[in-house]
C-alpha cells in the first residue's frame, strides 16, 4: 500500500482517456444514428452471399469435410506459430540453448512429427476433395 495519500491523483490521466475514449465512442454510434438513414427496403434486409441468391435455409447440415479442413488450417497455422520465433533466433541460439545444432535438431524432429501428421492425413484422403467418402 502506497503511503502518499494522494497516489490516486497518478491515475488521473488513465480515467480521463477512458472517458474521454468511451464519450466519442457513445458519441459516434449516436451521430450516425440521428444522422443516417433508415429505409429498411426488403433487399437491404435479405441475408448477402457474394451476390448470390440465398438458397435453402440458413440451418442447412455442413459436411464433416467443412470442420476437418477448418481443423487442420489450425493445427498448419499453430506450425508457422512455433516455426517463424525459431527461424528469427536461431543464430542466437548458442547463446540460449548451448548449441545451435540442438536447436537444429528440435525443429527437425519438430517437423518430424508434422510430417507424420500430414502423412496421417494425406492416407485418410481428407485433402481429396473430388471423393465422396462418408467414413471421414
């Protein structure tokens, strides 16, 4: 506990730029609503799809492809996550981890297992799009 009675005067500036973050916030979403406006025609209240009529209804079944693929852009994506800290310090690696080969033989095994994991995935035929499997 800080012993200078008047320490809460130090956080002055932080509430003032909330508040004064918070009033042109309320005050943009305010204008635009007196200001703009509002015709609401049938087209403007349809649901938009890259210009294509809406088909169906909105609660139509995905195919499991849709989530494996949805999948493994993650699992790809957190690759490159581990991958590009590692090529940025690598050569001050030495320094780090002792050895700059054992950095080097991390990653590989690291890839290592990437590779099994599309090897994995490849054999499943979750990458053959033009099949029509339905045990995925």
């Amino acid at each position: 506990m800080p012993t200078d009675p008047h320490y809460i005067w130090n956080y002055l500036p932080l509430l003032m730029q909330i508040f004064v973050v918070g009033a042109m916030a309320f005050g943009m979403v305010a204008m635009s609503w007196f200001i703009g406006r509002h015709r609401n025609l049938p087209d403007k209240l349809a649901p938009y799809e890259c210009g294509i009529p809406v088909e169906g209804d909105a609660r139509g079944r995905f195919s499991v492809r849709f989530y494996m693929v949805a999948m493994l852009f993650i699992l790809f994506d957190v690759e490159a996550v581990f991958m590009i800290p590692w090529a940025v310090i690598y050569k001050q690696l030495p320094g780090i981890a002792g050895s700059r080969l054992f950095g080097f033989w991390e990653m590989l095994v690291y890839l290592g297992f990437v590779a099994v994991g599309v090897f994995y995935v490849w054999k499943k035929g979750i990458l053959d799009w033009a099949s029509d499997k339905a045990d995925l």
